[in-house]
C-alpha cells in the first residue's frame, strides 16, 4: 500500500472505490463517472485530498481541508476505505498521515464528524489521537496532537517518531470530557522509554492548561470558565516539584485585555508553589457572545521551567450576570387592540441564586402597567417577566432597562431590542447570534456564527438559504471561518440598505456585498470586489450557493419553461442546468416561492449539491476593482413562473374551497347513518341528485339556492375502511369528491403490562391493533401489529445502527437539535392513558414521559409522547406534549421519526397509482410539494395498506431509506409562551385498511382534537 495526492488520473480508480463502497454510506443504486468525480474533488474545496492505493486501484479515501465551523484547525471531510480492506490498516494509514500533514502546515488541531451509530470507527479515532466533544447537535471529534509535537517544552520529549507508540487512550465508545471545576478538559497520557506525560487540553480555548511528568507538574487555571463582569475573581498557577533539586520558574508579562494584571514570577521551588494573580472585569467591557462550539479567548501565562519554554493557557467567556432578552406575546394582536403583554425573559449567568430588580425606563413603544418588577432567579436558570402594556407605536426599537442585583449592587443599565412588526415597519435589530433585517413581517437573518443569510415570514422560518460566498477554483471556503468583517444596515421610508465586507486571499482583497430590500419585498443585490494590495490578484470567480429545499423548480428553456417536481429530482446535479437559457429561476414550496434573476454575466451552476451563482473575475491589477456584479431575490412576490417571465418581460409559454365534508366525522360503525355537507360555493339556485357511488349506491335529490346541500347515507363496512364516491350532479354544476370512512366498533380495548423478553411491555390491544413499549427499552413504540409487524425495531436492546446511536426503531418524537444519546441520558416513563376527542369518542392507549434532569434548554421540562386509538378501528393518532420546565420555549423544533418494517413493502408518494416505489435497500429521500401530506405504503405479503396523514402545518416531511433503515420523518415548530403551563401539538395519523386506497379523501381526520382524560 501506498499513499499518494488525488490528481485527475486517478479519477476512474477513485470512482469505482466510491461506487464499490456505497453500502458504508446508506447504500444507493447511483453510478458515479470518472468526469463526475474529478468535478466534486474540483469543487470540494480540500488543501488536498490523500489516496491509499494498491498497484493502481484505489483503496482509501481521506480529504484534509480548513475546517469551517472553527478557527485553528483543519479538518477530514471524509475517510473511507475499500469494502475489501477494512481492518487492514488503510484508514489508520491515511488519518495518521493527514495528523502529519497537519503539524507540517504548523496547524495546531485536526478535527472531524462521524454519525453516531459508527461506533467501529471510534477506537480507531481515539487511538490516533481524537477525544470525542460531547455535544447533543452532532458527533465532532478532536485531534490535539499536532498542538502537542509543537509545543516548545513538549515536543523536547514527543515527536513524529514516538507520538503514536506512546499514546495511551481510553477506547470506549462515549464522550471523553472530563470536568475540573466548571472547565471541560481532554488528557493525553504517553508512556516514553524513560518517564510518563500527561498533557492536559482545556476544551474551550483548545489550548495546553497541564504538563506534568516525572519531574515537574504545572496547571494554569482561571477560577471559572464563565467570568461575570463586576465580580472579584482569582486566577491560579500552581506548580510541583517532583524532585530533589530546585526547580527555576518564570513568567513575565502582561495578561491580556480584558484581564488587569501582570506576571512577575522568578523564583527556585523546591516542592509546591501557589500564585495568584487577583483581577476584575468591569461593567463597561464590550461582551461578544461565543458559541460554545468555537474556541474561546484564553488567557494564556509565558511560563518557563528551568529556562525552557512552557507556555500554558486556559480559555474563558465573559458574561453579564443577568441576560436579558424581551418578547411580545401573540404580537399579531397587538397593533388591532392596542394592548399586549411583554414577557421579559431573565437568565442567570451566575453561580448563584439571585434576586433582581427591573425598571423599564421610559420608551417610545409602549408603556407598561408596571415598570419595576422584582423575580428571583435560580443559579443557571431562566425565569420571565409578564407585564400588560398599552401601544405607542409599531416598529422596531430598544427597551433600556436599569438593573439591580440584591439590593446591594450598584444598578447598571442594559438596553435590549423590542420587535413590534406592522405590515409598514422597516428595521433592524441585533441579538447574540444574530443580525436581523425586518421589513413588515418578513425577516433577514444574518447569522453570526455561520455566516449564513435565512428569511422568516410571520416568525417562520422558509426553506431557503443563501450561503457564504467562496471563491476561486479549485474552490476555497475561506469565508465560512472569517465571514465579514462588517455588517451595518441603514434605513429610509422606503428600504433597508445592508452593507457588508468580507477579506479575500487573508485580506489581499475586499469583497463588498449591499443589499436593498424595499417594501415590495424584492432584495436587489450588488458585489465588487476590490484588490487592496499593490500586485494583481486573481480570485477567479465568485459563486454564492443556495441551500433550500423546493417543493418544485422552474427554469427557463429554449423549448418554454421546464417545471421540475423536486419528488423525481432530489438532488441540484440533477436539475437540468443545461438546458437553462435565461437569467432566472424560481423556486415553489407549499408556503411561498422565491425568483431569483441575475445579470448577463451571472450563471446558474450547480456546485456541492447546491444551486450557485457564479460570476467569472478578471484579474485584478493593484487597487483595482472589478465590475458590479448583481441579482434580485424576489421572496413571495411571484406566484408562477409565468408571472416572473412576464415581469422580466420574457417570452413564456387554485385550491378550491373543501367540497364535502362530514358533518361530524369519518368514524363509523356498520350500518350507521352519516351525515354529508356539500358545499358547491355557487350561491344560485340549482336542482338535481347527489349519488353517492359504493356497493349500496345510492341517491338523493335536492333543490337548493345557498350553495350548500346536507345528505345523510348509511355506510356498510366490511373491511377496516371505505371510500365514498359522491357526484352532486345538478342543471348548472358537477363534481365528484371522495370520502374516507374508518370503520370502528364497541369492543373493549385491553390494555395489559407483559413480560416480553425478561423486560415488562405496556401492551394495547384494540381488536385490529396490537401497539407496544416498554420503559426499560426506548421512549417509543416500538411495534405495530396488524396482519404483520410494522414498524422496525431492536428491542429488547438499543444499540448503534447506521446513522444513529443508539437506536430502538418505533415511533418517537424529540427536540429536533438533541441527539438520542441525551435522550436515553433522561429519565422515562411508559404508562396506559386515556384521550376524549371533540365528539366525546374516547381513545386508548400508551403515554410516554421524558423528564429532563438537568438539559441546558430543557431543565425539568416533561415531553409526554402520546399513542391511541379507538375501539376497533385501525387507526392510531401520535402527538406531543411539553409542560412544565422553561416557561419560554420559542424557536424550537420537534421531529418525529416512524421507522417502518420495508419487508415487501412499496410506497406511494403522491396521490397517482402510477408511481411507486419498492423498497429493496439502497439509499433514497423523497420530500417536496409532490410527496403528498397523505402517503400510502402497501405491503404486498398481506395486501394491506398503511395511509400515513400528517398535518398540513409541518414544516417539512421526507421518507429516507439506506441500506439499514427505512424512515418516514416530519419537523414541526411547537412554542411554549410563559402563561401557557403546557403546549400540545395537533396528532399524526396512521391508518391500515385492506388493499391500496386512493390517497383522497382523509382530510377530515386532520380536525381530530384530543385531551388527556384525567378523570380517573
């Protein structure tokens, strides 16, 4: 085996290693080409990317690239070895090399991601050299050797040669965060020939805090990680003597700002000394917010021992005491009644419980019923504040507001944003990760940690980003670690004006991006870049990439405008950019459409999977600037593409109100008489027959002049379910509709604890339906039962398997940026539970409780999950519950995952029998517009089907399938408002019937309201 750099040669050969090694990443039946392949390593924006081959064939796969979400390290894209040759060598080979590379480029961390449920790759991570961060969002790792060969007192002692055969690392498949004090710290540990070292990495800095060997220990501790302003505080050095002779120890200098003190340290220690170095950090220093996920600022002390280098640093975040953050509750309202309610929301960022006063200093938005309100806040909680106001005026402005903290502190001042949109209000605003733009009720946010721009209507997010710029080819992202440099915004009676500046080539170069929004919500764009040296310089091009997710995509052709249903094609490089003739696009989804046009110069490209404009760029001569590149984003202006063609002054080529309806519902026992409304929405006078189209057939006259006509039809059921086919068939008007019944009886649910494999399972039984769970298992069900088993499932174990660790299968909904690992870290409940609906119908079945203990987002919130069904009837309704814990939960997302027994089974994705698709492995997503909200998955062993209806509010709903699973996955908003004690979401519903049904005709379960029954 040997290693080598990925030049086009190698093409082919590292074509057909990726299509022989599709079943590692999910699966797939996609070919990839030696032409496709040498596009994406050009695109992929890697220093380099390193191959391990065997004579000519390709064999591993390792990218090394600057790691974007951080700075100071550089990052594996990807790792992958041959089928073949796992367990040969060839992925430790390739990571030991990239670590090489690393310390060779002098950078001092090398990081990357695997999914949790690749738990076989972990030991070798950890054995060269990676600590696992324990974090809910993702499964990061982190390498610190390179930092280690290059310290100045460390790297006397391990090197390149000795570095791997010394390491001793503790393998197991789990976080290795380790706590001192309130600090997260990762420990080295290398047995050399002569003597041991322990190397100490605090995490938030990814600095050295602790050496110590057979000779010496040394430890550079802040007295906390978080420092509040205000407060009198203490840092430490603590240096040990281990032998018998003195040992020579200095440091002098400076501590950096914000931090008030110097080091003045000489001295011979014979066994263990102590320094202190006292400090407080004033109420006016300039607090930047840090994501808890990048490296912090660090306070480091230029340590020496016996003359020789041993510099030591350890990271910190400066906080206020309090954070102070304010809503308007159900703003919409306001501007109407003139009244609202302000919800202060009060976090204490000290060690402490604490009382404080607020005083809202007059403003010139609203005036409260109360201006000095006292809470006491727990330590590292959160409470909130809940005053009436009157309205002065809508708009976007600032609340100040004096504090006092225990009646003892001098009072200081903070003043935090106020958001009261109107349809006329033009604005912006700031908070700590975010920079946003408010024009009426739509938003631009641009985020501070990933450089990114979204949008929000109405406080909801729409499913398109616009990505940081990058630049040149082969492609660099420099720009998703340095983002701008600057960020302002002005305002006019008419529009908003952005401007903001990013540093090209390490600041060789400015690229200056401004944005107009105007109120008739088009953002008209304009960029140039300029050279700001005294040589030429060469970007090459600029690409600006699009991340969203389209229900549907129209693109103009020579042939007429191509609609693209994103159902078909889920990928960018699948689009047919090549036969895009004109300068725009436009996007569809269920909730709005963006167009997008660009100048002459401006090209639609597909780059990384993403929809990219790019514009080419001439060299650049010193202090020149190039010429002005721009687009337009047109956000729900245009409802069609031939709205924007006609805008554009190109060539170019209605959901009808609900026609029947039960009058109460669909669930009907056998012979039972139902009552129809047929709402024609036709206020003239009309006379003729509804029939109503099933075995029975039957019809029913009528005359009518209101547009409205009400039957009642008795329904024979003898099978789980039934279509009716109406036809109201008059002198002026027809239509046909379809209506879904669901048969149910008065059986007696049982619901019943058993003993299933050593293990006690909740266990309901409806005369149709046979559901499960147990608490010493998953917080899910994790079977369904009917003429076969339904869902997919580990029980009596979770455990790791393909993306996810650990994994139990069922039916589960959790806060969508937690991972499943904090999720069985919490305590959780299984017990029977009653529901009454609208109509007084009562539903059977399983209640799961999560308690979280002590989650940073969570603390002492319950999230009660929800399973039951009516007697005989195959049907089952999901949905969530969250009470108590935070008294404000905004912004949140929920997913709920339905993992599927694919044995046999097809799925229709839309309402056409004429698509479907088997499921036989491989990897596949179906989402967008054309995956209806009614799905059905027909079981071919049984000749039964599974008809999957979620509500139309959920902001995203996909099926994905890889070589493991097979998934059906929803993401709905749920927000918790302080004087709500709970918050409950609208139930998903899964119904099994005989053969394949049509997909028309459920709506009407969609209004099913449930309450917990808590009268026993």
């Amino acid at each position: 085996m040997k290693l080598t750099e990925y030049t086009k040669k190698y093409a082919e050969a590292t074509a057909k290693m990726w299509n022989e090694s599709r079943d590692h990443f999910g699966g797939g039946d996609e070919m990839e080409t030696a032409e496709e392949r040498d596009k994406k390593e050009k695109n992929l924006g890697n220093i380099v990317t390193m191959l391990a081959l065997e004579q000519d064939k390709v064999i591993g796969y390792c990218g090394l690239s600057e790691y974007q979400q951080d700075t100071g390290a550089l990052y594996i894209p990807l790792l992958n070895a041959h089928p073949d040759y796992l367990g040969k060598g060839v992925g430790k080979a390739l990571v030991l090399e990239a670590i090489k590379r690393t310390v060779q480029s002098e950078w001092p961390r090398l990081d990357l991601y695997t999914w949790p449920g690749n738990t076989k790759a972990v030991p070798l991570y950890k054995r060269c050299g990676f600590f696992w961060e324990d974090r809910d969002d993702s499964t990061h790792l982190m390498n610190f050797i390179p930092l280690v060969l290059q310290h100045p007192f460390l790297k006397l002692l391990i090197n390149n040669d000795n570095w791997y055969q010394s390491l001793k690392q503790d393998l197991a498949i789990a976080p290795n965060q380790e706590k001192v004090k309130d600090f997260s710290v990762f420990t080295y540990l290398f047995e050399l020939f002569n003597q041991n070292v322990q190397v100490g990495i605090e995490h938030s800095s990814r600095q050295i805090y602790l050496i110590e060997t057979d000779e010496f220990k040394a430890e550079w501790l802040l007295p906390s990680k978080v420092l509040n302003t205000g407060v009198q505080y203490e840092a430490v050095l603590k240096v040990t003597n281990k032998t018998n002779n003195p040992m020579h120890i200095e440091a002098a200098g400076t501590a950096p700002v914000p931090f008030d003190f110097s080091y003045a340290i000489n001295e011979n220690i014979k066994n263990e000394a102590i320094f202190t170095f006292p400090f407080k950090i004033n109420h006016s220093y300039e607090i930047t917010e840090q994501s808890e996920w990048k490296s912090h600022p660090y306070c480091s002390i230029p340590l020496k021992v016996n003359d020789v280098s041993c510099p030591l640093a350890c990271g910190y975040v400066i906080k206020e005491p309090l954070k102070l953050a304010a809503y308007v509750n159900k703003p919409a309202l306001v501007e109407e009644s003139q009244k609202g309610e302000l919800i202060i929301e009060v976090t204490n960022q000290q060690k402490q419980m604490v009382k404080t006063t607020l005083i809202v200093l007059e403003n010139d938005w609203i005036e409260l019923s109360e201006a000095s309100n006292t809470v006491t806040v727990d330590e590292k909680r959160t409470a909130t504040i809940s005053v009436p106001f009157s309205l002065k005026e809508m708009g976007v402005g600032e609340l100040s507001i004096l504090i006092t903290i225990d009646q003892s502190s001098t009072p200081h001042q903070k003043t935090i944003p106020l958001v009261l949109p109107s349809d006329e209000t033009l604005g912006f605003y700031e908070r700590e990760k975010e920079f946003t733009v408010v024009n009426g009720k739509d938003e631009l946010l641009f985020n501070k940690d990933s450089f990114m721009i979204y949008a929000k209507t109405n406080k909801r997010r729409v499913p398109w980003t616009l990505l940081y710029p990058s630049y040149n080819e082969p492609l660099s992202n420099e720009l998703a670690t340095v983002g701008w440099n600057h960020l302002s915004c002005e305002v006019n009676e008419n529009a908003l004006f952005v401007h903001s500046t990013y540093p090209l080539l390490g600041g060789k170069a400015l690229l200056t991006i401004d944005y107009r929004w105007d109120r008739n919500k088009s953002v008209e764009v304009a960029m140039f870049i300029k050279n700001q040296t005294h040589d030429t310089v060469d970007v090459n091009s600029i690409n600006l990439p699009f991340y969203f997710f389209p229900d549907q995509v129209f693109l103009p052709t020579e042939k007429g405008i191509l609609h693209v249903n994103q159902v078909n094609l889920l990928e960018i490089n699948e689009l047919p950019l090549h036969q895009h003739n004109d300068q725009w696009v436009l996007l569809k989804w269920k909730e709005g459409t963006l167009g997008l046009t660009a100048d002459e110069k401006g090209q639609f490209v597909e780059l990384d999977d993403d929809l990219c404009l790019r514009w080419n760029v001439e060299p650049l001569k010193s202090q020149a600037s190039s010429q002005r590149m721009e687009f337009v984003l047109f956000p729900n202006k245009f409802q069609t593409a031939e709205a924007l063609a006609q805008q554009l002054n190109r060539e170019n080529r209605v959901l009808p109100a609900e026609f029947a309806s039960f009058k109460k519902n669909g669930f009907v026992r056998n012979q039972e008489a139902v009552e129809i409304d047929i709402l024609t929405g036709k206020k003239e006078r009309d006379e003729g027959h509804v029939h109503v189209e099933d075995e029975d057939r039957a019809s029913y006259p009528f005359s009518q002049t209101d547009g409205k006509v009400t039957i009642t039809h008795s329904v024979t059921l003898t099978a789980p379910t039934k279509a009716l086919q109406l036809h109201y068939k008059g002198e002026h008007y027809e239509k046909k509709r379809l209506l879904q019944t669901i048969r149910q009886n008065d059986i007696e649910v049982v619901s019943k604890v058993e003993e299933i494999d050593g293990h006690q399972v909740h266990t309901v039984e409806n005369g149709e339906l046979v559901f499960r769970a147990s608490e010493t298992y998953y917080p899910a069900v994790y079977s369904i039962q009917t003429k076969r088993e339904w869902l997919d499932h580990l029980y009596p174990k979770a455990g790791p398997k393909s993306w996810w660790n650990p994994w139990g299968g069922g039916i589960m909904t959790i806060p969508r940026n937690l991972q499943l690992r904090t999720i069985m870290e919490q305590t959780h409940t299984v017990s029977f539970v009653k529901m009454n609906d609208q109509w007084n119908q009562q539903w059977h079945g399983i209640k799961i409780s999560i308690q979280f203990n002590d989650h940073r987002d969570y603390a002492g919130a319950v999230l009660n999950q929800y399973y039951v069904t009516l007697p005989g009837a195959t049907v089952l309704a999901h949905l969530i519950q969250c009470e108590k814990g935070p008294t404000l939960l905004t912004e949140k997302q929920w997913l709920s995952g339905s993992f599927l027994n694919r044995e046999a089974l097809s799925i229709y994705p839309t309402a056409s029998e004429d698509e479907l698709y088997h499921l036989r492995g491989g990897q596949f997503e179906l989402n967008g517009q054309a995956l209806d909200s009614v799905n059905r998955l027909y079981a071919n062993d049984t000749d039964e089907s599974l008809v999957v209806i979620s509500q139309n509010q959920v902001e995203s709903r996909e099926f994905y399938q890889n070589k493991d699973v097979f998934a059906y996955m929803t993401i709905e908003k749920l927000e918790k408002w302080p004087h709500q004690e709970r918050v409950q979401s609208q139930p998903q519903f899964f119904v099994w019937t005989e053969g394949l049904p049509a997909s028309r005709g459920w709506e009407w379960i969609r209004d099913v309201q449930l309450k917990e029954d808590l009268t026993d």
